[in-house]
C-alpha cells in the first residue's frame, strides 16, 4: 500500500476488492428484499388441523 498525503492509498487490486465486496453486499440486500415476508403473512394464526388429529 503506498503512503500519499493524507493517509494510506489502496492499490488498484484492493479497490476492485472492494467494490466487489460493495457489489455484493447490494445483491445480497436486494435478494433478501425481494424474499422478505410482510409482517401479517407470518403473524396469522392458521389452524394446524394435523396436530389436532394426533391428540385425539
């Protein structure tokens, strides 16, 4: 890593890095976006009317 003015500089190898690394982090997030289930979709009481078979 070189020294510039104000600090360290990064090569050209660590900043692809670490645009790849930004790159991604964002499909990562939009992935987990288009995944996400609304709060109601999983709060809903559903009957499980197997369990209740099994208890008779």
């Amino acid at each position: 890593m070189q020294v510039h003015g104000d600090g360290p500089v990064p090569s050209r190898g660590e900043q692809a890095e670490a645009a790849e690394r930004e790159a991604a982090k964002r499909r990562l997030l939009e992935q987990a976006e288009a995944d996400r289930v609304p709060v109601d979709d999983i709060t809903r009481a559903v009957p499980d009317r197997r369990w209740r078979r099994d208890q008779r």
